[in-house]
C-alpha cells in the first residue's frame, strides 16, 4: 500500500522580516567583500535619508539669512557621518530638533567607522593566516621542486643549496603534507641561514592535481619526489609520480624528474607509470653496493662523498664539439683525454642514453655525443681544450699486473632489509672459497 507524505498545514510559514534576516545572513557569509558593500550601501541610505528628513522638516538652520538647499543640507549630512568632529562645532542655537538629527547621523558615522575597520582587520588577519597555512599559489621559474618530507630532506636542501650557489635566482619549493611554518622552523633550525638561495614551503598533497597545480611544476627546472620511508612508502611515491606525469602530459619539454624507491621490486610498475620521464633511485640497493665497495678499499668512501656531494669535484655532461681538421678539437676518445685543461673525461654519453665509461681509446666522437667529464665547477669546463698539444711521456707510465685474488673472511655484523642485497653484492667481489660470517 502506498504510504504518502503527511504535511502540517498548519505550520508557520516564515514572516518577511524572517525571509529578509535569511537573504542578510546569507549574503554576509560570504566573506569581508560583502561585508563592505552591504555598509556602504547602509552608509548611502543612511545620509540621504538624515538629508531628505532634514530638510523636508526644514529645521535646518540659515546661513546668512539662507536656508541651505537641498544639496547642501546633503553635504552637511555627510560630513557629520564621515568626521565625528563636525557634531562639536553645532551651536545650541541650531535647534534641538537639527541637533538630534546631527547627532544620529553622527552616531552613524561612529557605528559604521567602527564596523568597516573591524571588517577590515579580521579580513587582513584571515589573508595572514591563509599565507601562514602556505596554500597560496606559487610563481615561480626555473626552480627547483622537492614533493613530500623525508629524514632525508634536510640533505637533499643542502646539496640543492651549494647548487644553487651558481643560481641565486632559482629558488627550491617544497610541498608536503605538514604544516608550512612548521616546515620552515625545521629547515631554519637544521640548516641555518640559505644565503641567496630562497626555500618556499607549501601546506598540501602531493597526490592533488589542485595542490600540485599551485607549485607550478611544468615551469620548473627539475623535481625531486622524496620517500616518506614506513609502510607503503613505495606506494605513495608511485602515486606522486602519477600524478605528475598527469600533470605534465602537455608539457613538450617536462623538466627532470628523480624519485626514490625503497623496494627494488617495485621498480617495475614505477617504471611502468613513470612514462620514461621519470629517473629512480633505489636507495636499499644503491647503500648496499656502496657499503661494501667501501669496505673492500680503502679510501673509496673519500671518492664517493666528493662525487656524490656538491662539495669539491663534481659530474658534468659537455656536448662534444667536431669542427674542421685543422682543429684541435679531439676526433677519438683517446685524444679528449689530453685535450682539456682542467677537468677529467671519464667516458661519453650517446644520444640514445647509452653510457660509455672508459670506452676503448680508438672510439669515435659523433656531434650529437657529450663528454662525462669531472670538473670542479662550471665554470672550469669553459677552458676547454689546451692551445696544443700536451707532451706525454709514455715510457714513465708503469703497468702492473693485479694480483691473484685470495679467499677471505668476512664478518657482518647486524641485519636488515639490505643485508641480502649486501651479501649479494660481496659475492660478486670475492673469489672462491671465500667465508662470511653473519653475527
């Protein structure tokens, strides 16, 4: 059986003053702006309505044998509602009906001073403190962007700063999920004063188009997507990628994207979304490879903090340029090792991405090829090739012959999610017979 609505008829529908308080409240919910507008037009009506009062009862007092006009008495109106101070100067002899008059609109003006510079305040404090929440938008170009927070953030600002250091108009921005002072207050207490570099925090997610759109990450110079570390985490940045790629998919030129991976085997599917456009590090296997290079030689973790960090030398890509016979700009990779003054050349780098360290003396430079050379600046790789060529002496260059590798033992101590890889890794080093001790 169909059940219909019952209605009490006789309910109290709401009266016109109700409507009308309805309409105010819902249009002063809409912020300061009309807030503004609705007291001006309180201010507009308020004077002509004191002026037409006035001067339809006539009490309005003569100046020099003049009833003042219409226009005048507006004006007198409005003064008394803009300066308080114009109420003072009435004489007693005006009239106490003009008095009154005066005096209403002057209470007016006291009312609608006080209202309009409370608006004001609280609308000022409320901008402050959507600044302060960092969700403003930021125009920036040619910066650098690091998305999510990390233990590792404050080592990533720092290198990012002695990069900059040749760049003091890029700035680095940082969005994450925490809040902006907060975030500020912990890069200022770790690393103290940035010099020329700026750092610009931002409040929000960077799984939100809408957050992401605020950073500007298609006017950027590269970005850097930091792993939250936890359970998960691999996910997360997956996830930031995603949405990155969604970002910059019209993008013809999309700046370098690096992100960090905690779980090799995530790699695939990261892959998979990253579009060729972003690189990753997987920070468990890169450790472990390095610590037991490390342990194997001696000396090796001076190297690898000089090239890793932006302290000291540094790697650079430098296009290789082929000019007239007559040059002497080097034609095979044997050449370019001799031709520069004051950097390395390590090996070349192929259009395809292809990286050649070391590659065999005779192999030829193309146009499109670029050098990996190791520099101490940019700076340095300016002063490219010697004015001739350089007198080496062959005969004092010694060859050795490496010794026969021995069975060793090695002890590890502790374990951890890398000790795997690490023992792995080791393997790939010792020769047979070799023992490991795992305590």
């Amino acid at each position: 059986m169909p059940h219909t609505l019952k209605t009490d008829s006789s309910a109290k529908k709401p009266s016109a003053l109700e409507r009308l308080g309805y309409i105010f409240d819902t249009a002063i919910s809409k912020g300061p702006s009309v807030l503004v507008v609705w007291l001006l037009i309180f201010a507009v009506v308020f004077v002509l309505l004191v002026g037409i009062l006035v001067f339809v009862a006539g009490v309005a007092p003569a100046a020099d044998g003049k009833t003042p006009d219409f226009n005048q008495q507006l004006w007198n109106s409005l003064l008394h509602f803009l300066d308080n101070g114009n109420f003072s100067g009435e004489q007693l002899a005006s009239g106490a009906p003009y008095l009154i008059f005066m005096a209403l609109v002057t209470i007016g003006g006291i009312l609608f001073s006080a209202a309009i510079t409370g608006i004001l305040t609280n609308g000022l404090a409320g901008q402050l403190e959507t600044l302060r929440k960092g969700r403003s938008k930021v125009l920036e170009q040619d910066h650098s962007l690091i998305l999510g927070w990390s233990p590792q953030i404050f080592a990533m600002l720092g290198e990012l700063i002695l990069a900059h250091q040749d760049h003091p108009k890029r700035a680095i921005v940082i969005l994450a999920d925490r809040d902006k002072v907060q975030m500020e207050d912990d890069i200022r207490e770790v690393l103290g004063d940035t010099g020329k570099v700026r750092i610009v925090c931002r409040t929000g997610n960077p799984i939100d188009l809408r957050d992401l759109e605020r950073v500007s990450p298609q006017h950027s110079h590269s970005i850097l997507i930091a792993n939250p570390g936890g359970e998960g985490s691999d996910a997360e940045v997956i996830k930031m990628v995603l949405a990155l790629t969604h970002s910059l998919k019209s993008d013809p030129t999309p700046p370098t994207l690096v992100a960090e991976l905690h779980d090799a085997a995530n790699l695939e599917a990261a892959n998979l979304v990253g579009r060729n456009l972003t690189r990753y590090v997987v920070g468990s296997d890169l450790i472990s490879k390095i610590m037991v290079q490390t342990c194997r030689q001696s000396g090796l973790s001076v190297v690898y903090s000089e090239l890793l960090s932006f302290k000291g030398m540094e790697l650079y890509f430098v296009p290789c340029f082929i000019h007239t016979p007559d040059t002497l700009e080097p034609k095979t990779f044997g050449e370019a090792l001799a031709a520069f003054e004051q950097i390395s050349v390590l090996g070349l780098r192929r259009p395809s991405g292809q990286i050649l360290l070391n590659p065999p003396m005779d192999t030829t430079l193309e146009a499109s090829d670029q050098y990996i050379v190791l520099a101490q600046d940019a700076a340095q790789i300016a002063k490219r090739l010697h004015t001739s060529s350089p007198n080496i002496q062959a005969q004092k260059i010694a060859h050795t012959l490496p010794e026969p590798a021995q069975p060793e033992h090695v002890l590890l101590l502790g374990w951890n999610r890398r000790a795997t890889s690490m023992i792995s890794e080791l393997e790939s080093y010792v020769a047979p017979g070799s023992r490991l001790t795992v305590v």
